[in-house]
C-alpha cells in the first residue's frame, strides 16, 4: 500500500494506460481524480477501479486537456475534494493518422500536438504550481517510443512525444529542489484501443495479422499489458521512487535498443 491515502489525477482516465494506472493506484490505497474527454469511459473505468479497490475513492472530471479553463477546473475540483496534489499522471494523448510527413496535413499535425503536448503543458502549468507550494509531488508524463527515436508516417505523434521528453527533462531541473520529482515513461506497442485503432488503419480487417508482424522483430515479440505500464507507473508515483528524476524510462520489451 505504498500510495495509501495519495491523491493522483489522471488525465486519459476513461481507457487504455490511464484505466490500468488507475486500478494499480487505487490498489495501493490512492484516492483517484480521472478526467477524461468521454464520460462514458469514465464511468466504466470507475466500475473497474471499484472492482479491484471497493473502498477507493474516485472523481470523475469530464473536460478537455486542450483547454486551458478544462485543465484548471480538473485541477480545482481535486483540490477541493482532496486538498492536495500527490500525483500526477499526464496521460493523455492521441496518435493521430498514420502518413508520410508529406501528406500529413497541417490541420492533422496541429490537433495531435494540441493533446500530446499542449495538453501534457497545461497539466504540468497548473499542477506543478500547486506541488511546488506544498513542496512535494510526484509528475508521469506518458511520452512514447515514439519520443526518443523515429518510427515513421507519424509525424505529429513522434514530434509532440519528443516534446513530451523536452518538457520532462526541462521541468525536472527546475521542480527538483523543491521537493517534485518529474519523469517520463515511453511505452512501446501496448495493446490498448488506440494502439488497436492504429492497426486497423494499415490493416482494416486483417489488422490482428499485422500486429503480429508488427511485434515480430521486438525482443520479446508480444504486446505490451497495460497493467504492466500501470504498474511502472504506480511505482513512479510513490516516495518508493522519490530519488528518481528527469529520466525517461521506455517499457517497451527492448524495441527501443534494436533499432
């Protein structure tokens, strides 16, 4: 229970990474704000969280990372029901189409920065405020392989994952001595839906085929668990990691030392 009685926020909360973050949190004892744009999802994360943790306490924000006054209500209405920010993980994120850069359009690249970096900067505006007055916090920004090498027709999705990696390392020397710590993981293929939504744009209905070529040349040559991220992340959060700083840590079966 090494996050007993924590306050974490989680944006992206209604899927994927964020929902296996939130149930590995709230196993430990957290108490849990998940924001996400689908309320749908929320709900249904919320159902799983409380399977796993009946006792958790769970938040619900429905809003908008993009959105300067979204991002500051998130962040009011935790500090309201918990009075504090213990954690933070600034999750959420798109991939955005898959093309060449050539044919990846301006309006394609502008929305895909707006959520994975944009967004990402807005979480940490408003949240490291808060940490740097209360002299302690712990920030996960979810960054990609993506972000610390290329992997080719995603043009926004590397360039904002990049920034995501700038932002972390930037944010880390600034935040470190007033007791935040501030890194990044860089996942690679995890099976979430919008890894899932990204085969079934090279393969349509063939798209379980080409994800397993896809994995084939990876080390361990399988698919990533989200709970095998949640788990990182839940480890990130706690004082257990509090000597842990500016570093960016790939969980990705050694894809990124192969290429």
């Amino acid at each position: 229970m090494a996050l007993q009685g924590a306050s974490i926020i989680i944006t992206g909360g209604g899927a994927g990474l964020g929902a296996a973050a939130a149930v590995a949190v709230a196993k430990q004892g957290a108490r849990l704000t998940l924001v996400d744009l689908s309320e749908d999802g929320l709900r249904a994360v919320e159902q799983q969280v409380h399977e796993a943790a009946p006792d958790a306490e769970v938040l619900l924000v429905t809003a908008d990372v993009t959105q300067e006054a979204d991002v500051e209500r998130y962040v009011t209405e935790h500090l309201s029901a918990y009075g504090a920010i213990d954690g933070f993980f600034n999750n959420a994120g798109i991939e955005g189409k898959q093309n060449l850069t050539e044919d990846f359009t301006n309006a394609e690249f502008q929305k895909v920065l707006a959520v994975n970096l944009t967004g990402v900067f807005l979480g940490m505006e408003k949240v490291l405020r808060v940490m740097a007055e209360q002299g302690r916090g712990s920030v996960v920004n979810t960054a990609s392989v993506g972000g610390i090498r290329g992997v080719g027709n995603q043009s926004g999705y590397a360039a904002a994952k990049h920034g995501v990696v700038g932002l972390t390392r930037n944010s880390a020397i600034e935040y470190g001595t007033k007791g935040v710590v501030i890194n990044a993981i860089a996942p690679g293929a995890i099976m979430t839906p919008m890894v899932e939504g990204s085969l079934r744009q090279i393969g349509g209905d063939d798209w379980e085929a080409v994800g397993r070529q896809f994995v084939e040349p990876n080390p361990m040559q399988r698919f990533g668990k989200p709970e095998e991220v949640g788990a990182l992340v839940a480890f990130l959060l706690s004082n257990e990691a509090g000597f842990i700083n500016g570093t960016v840590i790939p969980i990705d079966g050694g894809q990124h030392i192969k290429y």
